[in-house]
C-alpha cells in the first residue's frame, strides 16, 4: 500500500505503507541513533512527532518486550528508508512492520530519508503528516490545518494518572520520588539496580504531597513538548528542590531553569542520536551523549539564580547541564540512561545516590 509523508514547506515523499492505515500530523524531527528504534518508538519524549530515521536499515534486530520505554508507541508517525522483514537476533519475539501495525502506527519506507534530514536542517522542525489515504493536495491541507507543536500539553497526556512503586532490585537502599513528565523505564531500572525505590508521581502533583512520602531525593524525568507550557509545575520542581536532593533529567533539566527564574529556547531542529559531545567544565572531561531535545536553556537567564552551567554541548555551545551552587541539586539535558545510545553518562546515578547518602 502507498503511503505519502507531506512537510509544511510543500515537500512531499512517496513510499510503502508499513504500519497502519490512516493518517496523522506531528512535528517532522530526525534522529542520528544507528540503532534502538523500538527504544524511540515508545519514549514519551516523541509523542506528537513524526520520526525520520536516518540510518537506512531499520528493523533487523526484530522487536522484544523487554526494549519497550513505555507502555506503547508514542511517535506521531515513523519513516525508514529501508525495513528489513526477516529479523536475526536472539532476543527478537516479532518483526518491526507488525509491531508498527498491531500498535496502530502509521509509517512509511522506500523514502529518501537523506532529503527529509537535510530540509529539517537547513528550513528547522516543521508541521507533517504522513498518510495512506489522501491524496498529496489533501494532505498539504491537512498539514496546514493541524495545531503546531508548541500548542498541545503533550506532558499531560503521558503522564502517569496515579502514583505507582518502581521496586528495587534487592534491599532497599533509597526511596525515590520521580516527577513523571514522560519517563522512560530505563530510567527506573537504573535505580532499581543501585537499590532504589522508585514512587512515581504524575506531573501536576503538588510538592507537599511529594514532600509527605519523606523521600530521600527527587528525580524529575524528561517527556515532550515546551517547557514553558509548565511553568506550574516548574514551580513544584523549585519546592523540591529547597527540600531534598535532585536529579533533573532533560525536560526536568529545563524545568529546573524554569523554576529558578530561567528560560528556554527552541532549537532549529534539536538533538536526537547517539553521539553528541558534551564537556564537563568542570573537570574537562569530554563525554559521547544519547539525547532527545527540541529546546535548550538559554544560559544568560540562570545567571544570578544560583544556578550554574556544568555542561555544555561541543557541536553547537548550548547548555547540557545545570548545577545549584549551594544546594544538593544537578540536572542534565541528555540521558544517563540512555536506551537507546551509549552508557558514558550512566554514572551520574552515582552521583544522584552521593547526594543523597552526604545529606542523610
């Protein structure tokens, strides 16, 4: 079956149907990661996005259970250059094109995914729609029809609807409270390794109640959308923090800066992969990075808040780590938990467990 991928700019790309009928609008974003498709599949972080990968053999590995980062797909829509159907690994229980189909996502191959990334990059992010149902005309329309990106609350529609326990592997070692914005399970396995007990909160819950459980730090997790649509939850990030030790995570990272009296700015077409330098200013050290972000912090705004820079990206200047100068309190733009991507930055979960052990 045809399928028909439409940007905002009037580019159109033809290709194969790989997943389910239909048709659905997002943002057009790319990621550079060779590999964990099914990882960017269901990470909370693309909802609303219509993903282009841009490594050309996707789905040889097959699909597994224990690869999932939510409890479904979250991405708007997904386009592959080529989808291998005859997976070959140990760990595969399914193919990608009826994992596609069976979670009712739209996708395509048989694209030129070079061109689709070189227009992200030059022209920025932009409103899409791919389709096995409307004609090109039809679906320009409908491109220009659906709301923008920074409209929608995607936070709270990912978000956890009721407070749930992470267990931890072995004794107990801490008790955690995650803020879920759009956590990805990585997130929690790492800390069950290190002996933590995870309660997990939806977004909008108030930092008494947090407060109430006496965890023994907090962790607030990346999810999607603009953070400036989260300037009440900011807030609540900002009484924590005064609290308890603290962990920020990517859109936690961001709502930290929120809460201190910072801003953010859209990036003109994000990071997403596997291999993104980022600096440790303060120890020098140079550190390969898995990242998933549309907006950064703009480092003018923190001065004087008593937040600093710690980290910064080497491609672009941007900031990729904060630190409080007096409290227990860090947070990072990219993911120590990786999932997909590699695992330098793991040891930041030290780190978090440190803080909490110096401050009781």
């Amino acid at each position: 079956m045809k399928a028909i991928l439409a940007l905002e700019d009037g580019a159109v790309f033809e290709g194969e149907s790989i997943g389910a009928e239909g048709t659905s609008a997002g943002e057009a974003v790319f990621s550079t990661a060779m590999t964990g498709y099914q990882e960017m599949l269901t990470d909370p972080s693309f909802a609303g996005q219509i993903l282009t990968l841009t490594y050309p053999l996707i789905g040889n590995y097959g699909v597994t259970e224990d690869d999932l980062e939510s409890s479904r797909v979250q991405v708007a829509g997904f386009v592959v250059r080529v989808l291998c159907d005859v997976p070959s690994n140990w760990r595969s229980q399914g193919r990608l094109k009826d994992f596609l189909r069976q979670s009712g996502t739209v996708a395509m191959s048989g694209v030129d995914t070079r061109s689709i990334t070189r227009r992200i990059r030059v022209r920025g992010v932009m409103k899409a729609a791919i389709s096995t149902e409307l004609s090109s005309r039809e679906l320009l329309e409908h491109v220009a029809a659906s709301q923008g990106y920074e409209e929608i609350d995607f936070v709270r529609q990912v978000t956890a609807r009721e407070p749930y326990v992470w267990p931890a592997q072995g004794p107990v070692r801490r008790r955690i409270a995650l803020l879920d914005c759009g956590v990805k399970r990585n997130i929690m396995r790492e800390l069950a390794k290190l002996g933590c007990e995870t309660t997990v909160f939806p977004c909008d819950v108030k930092a008494e109640e947090v407060l109430e459980r006496d965890p023994d730090g907090v962790v607030v997790s990346p999810g999607p959308g603009d953070p400036a649509r989260l300037l009440d939850v900011a807030q609540e990030v900002r009484k924590l923090s005064q609290a308890k030790p603290m962990m920020g995570i990517c859109l936690g990272h961001q709502l930290l800066a929120w809460g201190y009296g910072g801003r953010t700015f859209k990036l003109k077409f994000g990071h997403r992969g596997g291999n993104h330098p980022v600096k440790d200013l303060q120890s020098g050290r140079v550190y390969i990075t898995s990242q998933n972000h549309g907006y950064a912090v703009d480092p003018e705004s923190v001065r004087g808040t008593g937040l600093e820079v710690a980290h910064t990206n080497l491609n672009d200047g941007t900031v990729e780590g904060l630190r409080h100068t007096e409290l227990p309190v860090f947070s990072i733009q990219y993911h120590p938990e990786a999932s997909p991507g590699p695992v330098d930055s793991n040891y930041f979960f030290h780190r978090f467990m440190e803080l909490m052990e110096r401050n009781g």
